[in-house]
C-alpha cells in the first residue's frame, strides 16, 4: 500500500477518452496506490466512483464490454430518450443491478472525492461530495457527465446542472485552494493539446440560462489557460502528469472496441512509467 501522503489527484474528463483514465486508476489499484483527495470532472468523475469503491476493472467493463452489449451510445439513444447517451441505463441501472457500484466501501472510504458540476444558472462550477446517499452519488455524476448541447439537463436538488467540464475541465486550483499543493494529474489528450477558436451557442440552446452560455463561449480559452499553467508548473517538478504519449484516435463518443482497449491498456503503461520514475 502506497498512501500518498498530502498529494491531490486530479481527473480530467473527456467522454470515451475516459478508458484512458481507467486503465490508470486499475494500475493504481494494482500497486495499492491512493491519495487523500480526488477531485474528478465528468468521465472521470466515473472512474473516481469505482476508484475509490475499489473496484477494478468495474470502469473499463462499463465503457468497452457493456458498450459493446447495450450500444448506449448514438442515434438510437437519441430517438429513445433524446440524449446522445442512455443516462438512465448509465446512471441508474449500471450502478444499481448490471454492474454494481459497491457503495458501502465508497462511503466507508476515508479519502475524500469530490465531483465537478456547473450550474446553470449562475454559469459556475460547484463541488459536491456524498459519502451516504447511493441515489444523490448517482445524481451528481449524472449530472457532472451531461454533455451540453448532448444531453438533457440534470437537476441536483431543483437546481439544474451540467457537465462540469464546462467551466473547470481539470479542476487543480481547486484542489489546490483545498489544500494540496503537490498533485498527480490525470489527463486525457497528448501534451501540447490546444483547444481551437470559440464555441458558438445557437440562439435556441439555453435561452433560460445567459450565464451559461456565456460560459460556453469562454470555455476553449479557459482550458487553454489551464493547460499552460499545468506544462509551465510539471517542468519545474510540482505536479506529477500522466497524459498519452501517443496522438489520441479515440474520439469523445467513440464506439471502436479495438480503439477503447488499446487506450485502456496505453493508460496503465504510461501510469506504470511515470510511478515506476517516481520510485
């Protein structure tokens, strides 16, 4: 067992990109490693959940075999339930009787996890936790995986919510506001990726929610922003990244297992690369 000792991790998110994730979370599991705090942000609040449930392998079951099997992804979920995704099947049925999360051993987790969602009505993220209620642990990263323009809106006690990488994609000022100056961060594109231009909110989206909106069109500069800060701050050795080291194929709603396998198994080398260096 490996604890490590006032050190953050951080998730990014990034739809299927996510198996990346959860082939590093799985060697971490491995190799007994944990951290005091996760802070995680859309597919990676997923893999948070079964990360700190200690279950491994539950990640890359929900994201490439289940996949092949139900197909919630694409124009069928769309015309059934008008989401690019089956949230309910992911968010209801997988957690509760397909492909149980074990939610005792996430509550008696000592080791805090937080999720990132954004608000909609104030176009600002929120960070939630949940440590009793198996339904609102479900809600919340329901709500913090719905896509905007993609999937419906989500309400978390009333209050609707999005994705929230839309306002805090890689969420490490947060932890470190919380107290973690040292962090491992786990992202889901090659180094030196780059957001282009601004997102554009047709007129028809969102005419309830202005601040959101607004939102959306700042949200490539801000993630721009924070991937600089993250490439200036590892070359002086404050932060530990694990990123691909090879040019992503798989898409945010990628449906390839080939492709999804290969990145699951790409993110447990370079996990298994970069702890090996630390060691």
């Amino acid at each position: 067992m490996v604890h490590m000792e006032n050190t953050g991790l951080v998730l990014e998110g990034g739809g299927m990109r996510g198996v990346f994730t959860a082939g590093v979370l799985d060697y971490m599991m491995d190799n007994g490693i944990t951290f005091p705090y996760t802070i995680a942000v859309s597919a990676g609040a997923c893999n948070a959940v079964s990360y700190i449930a200690g279950q491994r392998g539950r990640s890359k079951k929900c994201d490439v075999e289940l996949l092949k099997k139900y197909k919630y992804i694409g124009m069928r979920s769309v015309l059934r339930k008008r989401s690019i995704m089956d949230m309910d099947l992911l968010f209801k049925d997988f957690p509760s009787t397909i492909i149980p999360v074990d939610f005792e051993a996430f509550f008696k987790n000592s080791n805090r996890c937080v999720f990132v969602v954004t608000n909609c009505e104030t176009g600002k993220p929120e960070y939630f936790e949940e440590k009793s209620d198996a339904q609102r642990l479900n809600d919340i990263c329901r709500a913090s995986s719905s896509l905007p323009f993609l999937c419906p809106i989500t309400y978390i006690e009333g209050v609707p919510m999005l994705d929230g990488g839309i306002c805090d994609a890689i969420p490490l000022k947060r932890a470190m506001a919380e107290g973690y100056a040292k962090n491992v961060v786990v992202l889901t594109r090659n180094r030196g990726y780059r957001k282009k231009g601004r997102i554009k909110v047709p007129y028809f989206f969102y005419r309830k929610y202005p601040k959101l909106k607004e939102q959306l069109r700042k949200k490539n500069a801000e993630y721009n922003e924070m991937m600089n800060y993250i490439e200036s701050h590892e070359r002086t050795g404050e932060l530990l990244v694990i990123r691909p080291k090879r040019k992503i194929e798989v898409d945010r709603l990628e449906r390839n297992m080939k492709k999804l396998n290969n990145l699951y198994e790409h993110g447990y080398e370079c996990a298994r690369l970069v702890f090996e260096g630390v060691k």
